[in-house]
C-alpha cells in the first residue's frame, strides 16, 4: 500500500501525560494515543512545549504511545487525510 505524499502533514501517535493537566478539556482524550505532526514530537520533547493532536488535544508527551489505543477522533481525521 502506497501512502500518498501531502506535504507538512507528517503525522505520528504519541500518548499524552496523564499527569499533566490538558489545556483542552475533551474528556475521553486523557484515554488514547494521538495523531500529531512528526515534525513537533523532538521540540516538544526536548523543550517540554505543549503539542497539538489532529483531534485538537494539547498535553506535553511523556509517555508510550504504544500502550494505549489510538484516539479514534485522530485516526478518522488521519484516515480522510490519507483517503486514496
């Protein structure tokens, strides 16, 4: 399967620290891994700014995303995103 190139819309999962308060009070969104852009996840961990889901949830990251089930709010935006 070939993923269709879109420029500045790289995107990867990455799980929210639920130790630290959202700036976004979305409710179920502390429960998931999200979608965000490949290129804030290195500037967010290094300077520990706040980064921005596709589904519109800000947290800093600090967990394993891989241990948590993928918001579906980001993968239905991730999946029109990439509709072939």
């Amino acid at each position: 399967m070939t993923t269709p190139i879109m420029p500045d819309i790289n995107t990867d999962v990455i799980v929210e620290d639920r130790t630290t308060p959202a700036t976004n009070d979305g409710g179920d969104h502390e429960r998931f891994a999200h979608y965000v852009k490949s290129k804030e996840i290195l500037p967010s961990a290094v300077e520990g700014t706040p980064i921005e889901a596709l589904c519109g949830k800000k947290w800093v990251p600090t967990r394993d995303p891989t241990r948590y089930p993928v918001c579906p709010e980001c993968k239905e935006i991730y999946e029109t995103l990439f509709k072939g």
